[in-house]
C-alpha cells in the first residue's frame, strides 16, 4: 500500500510550548487513520500542519510525495479538509457556497456544476441546495462542510473533530459516511472519544501530550473482536471443536480454577462467529455455561499507554 | 486573477447584503448633505474645500467600521482557516477585501460627487481643486481601508479592530501637531508622517507626487502588513 501522508520527526512549537513532538508515521491509500488523544494532545496541530495552516517547526509532512511547505499550493489541492466545528459562511446558501468553493479550488466552469451536484447528492444535501446555511442543523452543516471537501475529489479527506456537538442520531450518521467515504480515499479523523475512532478507523495514532505513544490496528477489533467461553468438557476435544469452527482464529484457555470448568479465549474473524462456536459447542455435546464477546479494549490500551508514559515521567 | 474574482465577489456581497453598509452610506449622506449645505450658505462661494475634510473627517470614523469584519470576522468563525487551506493566495485574500471596501468608499465618493454637480449646475467653480479633492479623498479612504484591513488582521475581534485602527488612523491625522515640539529631522519625519499635512494640498488643489507617494506607501505597508497577518505561522 502506498503512503499518502509521511510525517517524519514532525515537531510544532507554540512559543515556549512544544505541541507536537517528534512524532513520525504513515498513512497508506484508501486507509482511515484516527488520532486518538486527550485534548491539547496535538491531534489538530498535526492536522493543521498537513492542511498547510500551520508550518512545522522542525521535521518534515509529505501528502503523495508533496511536502506541505515546499509545495504548498500542490498539496493543498489534494486535500479536503473539514475543521473542528465546522466553520461555514453562514450567509450564504448550500449551492452558492460549494459553487465558492469549488471555484477557489480551481474547478472549471464545464466541471463545477457536476462536482457540486455529486458532492450535494453524495452528502444527501439535496433539499437543503438552497436553504441558507446559517438556518441549517448541526448536522447539515456538518454534511455540507464535507461535501465542499470532497469538490475536487482530492485523494486525502482530514476531518477534525467531525462528531462533534452533534446528536447521536447524527453520530451514527457521520460514522456511516466517513466509512463509506474510505477506501475510495485516504481519511485521516480526529477525536478524543474512544469509541467513535473504534468505529471508523481502521488504525489509530495515540498522541500524549504532542507525543506519539503508539500506532495501533484497530479493523481486526471492529469486524471479530475475542470470545470468551466457558465450556464443560474434555479441554483437548473442546479446544478441537472451536479451532474448527470457521472463522477462528486461534484458540487459548485462560483459567482453570479447582473443579470449575475452564474459560476459553477465541480470538474471531467476524462478528457472526460467535454464533457458529455456539452451535458447533452445543452440538458437540459440551456444556456452554456462558458466552462473552470481548472486542479488543482500545481504551485499556490508551490507559495502559498513557498510564505508562506518566510512569515513566513521573 | 480567478481566485480574486471569485473572492471579490463574495466580499461585496457580504458588504451589500449588510445593514452596515446602508446604515454607513446613509449616515454619510446625511451629514455630508449638511455640511455642504451649510458652508453654500454660508460662504457663498463655488468651492467644495470644507467639504472635503469634512468627509475626510468622517471617513476617519467610518472606514475602520467598514473593515473591522474583513479578517477578524473570518478568523473569529474559523472561515479563514477554511481559506487558507484551499489553494487561494494570501494576496489574493487580501486584495479582495481591500477591493471590496474600496467599492464601498468610492461608491460613498461618487455620491458626493453631486454636490460637485450643484456647484456645475448653479456656478463656475474652479474644477481643478474639485478633481483633486475627490482623488485626495479616494487616497485618504484607500490608505485608511488599507490600515483598517492590516488591524483586523490582528485580531478576532471586531470591536477591537475598528477602535485601533481609528486610533492610527486619528493619530496619523493629526501627528503633525507633535512635530513643532521636536527637534530637527525629527520634526519634518513626523510632520511626513501626517495624513492631513498630505491631503491638505490635495483639497487645495495642489497635486504633488511626494503626497501620492505618500498615500501609496501606505497603502502598500497596510496590504503587506495584512498579508503579514495571514502567512502561515
């Protein structure tokens, strides 16, 4: 997989404050990237300097082998970006505003109507096209900054913060739609909440305080997740019959305390796994005493990253 | 060019769309109306001079009220960011919003251009210092949109712009007053730095290239100091 954003030693300074530090990674095509971080961790620091708002002090930030400072303009035209909260202009209409855009954008007078229209269309702005922005909901809001985002059909999507304020019909929304919008393009999003990176991403950046403490694959915890089960029966033929349910991925006994019967931990592909491994355990003869889908704790993990940076500061 | 169309386009219609703008041009009116009314009566005389520093007065008040929103407003909705992240340039930014308060001012000027007309009308008057009042006037407003843009430049928000920079504005106006108290070159530098010492001959009828120079350089120092504002940090 090719990288489209290559950050390397990237390093921001505000001042006497140093806000991001160091911090190095990739990010291939069609790959949707979170950076996870409490707030004031540099999340948006990072993306700003990759939208060219902001310049690095030190270290360099590549998007499809463009640097961001030596070939600005270049770069920029390979990025849709969509701030935090969303900054429109509120005065103006849906239509006019993407038709600005576009414009500035460089789109030609022969292609901006058509990428206006498949941007209102992609982003279910259709009966909104001439409703003034100001009068719009959050979450239309949210939907026509995304869309002027995608005029130009840039190859990299940043979306900062793009859950945010709204309601959790509207969260649920957004989420299907920077899914949807993955694999056609590179995504990079920002949160500080958990479980909204979980869903969309398929790798996550954790950053401390401007460093990086990790990158982590979180799809595989998405799409199977682990089983925990325990099973009466004999531990060598239980441990046969879950290995040779489709979709296992490997099989491992955690805990056998005194007489009660032991746990087993399946690590599965998919979701519906856990639906065979039931059924092939109960028509095996077992005792399933109880089932438990564990999927991957991201924020075990963050606490376990951050807990042992602050150990090794303190 | 496309860029600063499109942007320039945008700007009047945010200024057009206004209330401020109406309000502004209406207030204008009706006091430059007075004005010009009162010295006709007065004086008795085909010449528009009082008239013109009364407007260069008020465009010491109005103009930082026209700019105050060209930046700070778009750096307080986070819009800027939006901006500065597509492929504009910083000068094309700049030079839109400038633009777009020009056409504001000059259309202000035009309007006054009637008493002009009267005078035409119901006298002789002498059409030189007329000619060159109007374009003192048009310098003086572009220098003031100039500094005005420079200071909402630097900050989020708008009160604070339109205060300061019809503080420099004021400031610049009448800094040649401190000059008589400074010793030489210190006194001819600061007496160079005055608004009114170069729009004076302008009102009068005198153009001097020193006095355009003048009005350029500030002009060019208060674009710059706007484009300044914008670069990336």
């Amino acid at each position: 997989m090719s990288a489209v954003i290559v950050a390397e030693q990237l390093t921001k300074w505000y001042g006497p404050r140093l806000a991001v530090d160091h911090v190095s990674f990739t990010v291939g095509a069609g790959e949707i990237m979170g950076l996870l971080g409490p707030n004031g961790s540099g999340k948006t620091t990072i993306l700003r300097i990759f939208t060219g708002y902001l310049r690095p002090s030190s270290g360099t930030a590549r998007i499809a082998g463009l640097d961001v400072v030596a070939d600005a303009p270049a770069a920029r035209r390979r990025v849709g970006y969509v701030p935090e909260d969303a900054p429109l202009y509120l005065g103006m209409g849906v239509r006019e505003f993407l038709i600005f855009m576009g414009r500035l954008k460089g789109l030609t007078r022969a292609s901006l109507g058509a990428a206006v229209d498949a941007a209102t269309e992609r982003l279910r702005l259709g009966p909104m096209r001439t409703a003034q922005i100001g009068r719009l909901s959050r979450g239309y809001r949210q939907r026509v900054a995304i869309a002027q985002a995608l005029l130009g059909d840039p190859p990299l999507l940043i979306l900062d913060e793009p859950t945010n304020g709204l309601d959790p019909r509207q969260i649920i929304e957004m989420r299907e739609l920077i899914r949807s919008l993955g694999g056609e393009r590179t995504i990079v999003v920002t949160s500080h909440i958990l479980g909204e990176i979980q869903r969309v991403a398929d790798r996550v950046a954790i950053l401390l305080a401007g460093q990086l403490l990790g990158v982590h694959a979180v799809r595989a915890s998405r799409e199977g997740g682990r089983l925990r089960l325990r099973i009466r029966g004999e531990e060598e033929r239980v441990s046969a019959c879950l290995a040779g349910v489709p979709g296992v991925a490997a099989v491992r006994l955690e805990s056998q305390r005194g007489s009660s019967p032991p746990v087993y931990l399946v690590d599965a592909e998919h979701p519906s796994v856990a639906e065979a491994v039931a059924g092939a355990v109960i028509t095996a003869g077992f005792g399933l005493l109880s089932l438990e889908s564990m999927p991957v704790d991201l924020e075990a993990l963050f606490l376990k990253l951050t807990g042992d940076r602050a150990e090794a500061g303190g | 060019m496309r860029n600063f169309v499109t942007l320039l386009v945008k700007e009047e219609k945010a200024i057009f769309s206004s209330p401020i703008a109406f309000a502004i041009v209406a207030v204008y009116l009706l006091l430059m109306g007075y004005t010009f009314t009162l010295m006709l009566f007065l004086n008795r005389t085909a010449e528009l001079v009082r008239v013109f520093f009364q407007a260069a007065v008020l465009f010491l008040l109005i103009v930082p009220v026209i700019t105050m929103r060209l930046l700070a407003e778009e750096r307080r909705n986070g819009t800027l960011e939006i901006l500065l992240t597509s492929p504009v340039r910083e000068i094309e930014i700049v030079l839109a919003k400038f633009a777009a308060s020009l056409t504001l001012l000059g259309l202000m000027l035009s309007l006054t251009a009637v008493d002009a007309i009267v005078l035409g009308v119901y006298a002789d008057p002498d059409w030189g210092p007329i000619y060159s009042g109007f374009l003192g006037l048009l310098l003086l407003a572009a220098a003031l949109a100039a500094i005005g843009l420079a200071v909402s430049g630097l900050t989020s928000n708008q009160i604070v712009a339109a205060v300061v920079a019809m503080g420099v504005g004021i400031l610049l106006w009448m800094i040649d007053s401190i000059g008589y108290l400074l010793p030489d070159p210190f006194d001819t530098i600061v007496t160079n730095l005055s608004l009114v010492a170069h729009f004076t001959p302008f009102a009068t009828g005198a153009v001097f290239l020193s006095d355009l120079g003048f009005f350029l350089t500030v002009i060019l120092v208060g674009l710059l100091v706007s484009m300044r504002t914008l670069a990336r940090r």
